[in-house]
C-alpha cells in the first residue's frame, strides 16, 4: 500500500499537478502500472493513453491537451480529472472499475 501511495505522489510531482482531494488507494491503478512502464517519465506514449479507460487521454485529464508538458515547466493547463480513476465515479462503465478506490 505504501509503495502505490509513493508513485502516486511521484507521479504528481513529475506532472507538477497538486489534487485538492485526497484519494484512498486500496489497489494500483491502471495508471501507476503504465508509469512504471514507461520508465516512470511523462512520455508522449503515457500522455495519450486513456488508463482509466473513461474516454479521455491521460494528458487532456492532467491538463496537458497536446502531450507537450516536459518537467521543469509549468502545467499546461488544469487538471480535468485523474487519469487512474474512471470518472465520472457514478457513470454506469466506472461502477465497477472503481470499485475498490474510494474518495475522502
């Protein structure tokens, strides 16, 4: 549990995104799995993923539209979603998805 906890902060940090919600992770997101793969970097592959499978790339949910975001520079844009979790959270297809992550 501790290590997912750390890659999700990671993960943040190299995005440069902060999350107003705290998110209770009970299992490793889609998303850690293909940072991790991708050399935990923010590569144009990553950003164009849908992880979550909900229909928005991974970069347009991280405020980074057109996958040019390199560390080191502002974000391009704000934060529309989490590229981990299925949203919106009620929506029929994320019900199951999203069945063991739970908001605080």
């Amino acid at each position: 549990m501790e290590s997912m906890f750390l890659i999700h902060v990671l993960m943040l940090e190299v995005f440069g995104m902060q999350w107003d919600t705290m998110w209770k992770l009970e299992v490793e997101l889609s998303i850690h799995l293909d940072f991790v793969e991708a050399g935990e970097s923010w590569t144009q592959t990553l950003c164009s993923m849908d992880s979550d499978n909900d229909g928005r790339i991974n970069g347009f949910e991280l405020g980074d539209f057109n996958c040019s975001w390199f560390e080191g520079q502002p974000p391009m844009g704000d934060a529309t979603g989490h590229p981990g979790i299925c949203e919106p959270m009620d929506d029929p297809k994320c019900i199951e998805m999203n069945k063991d992550v739970s908001c605080r």
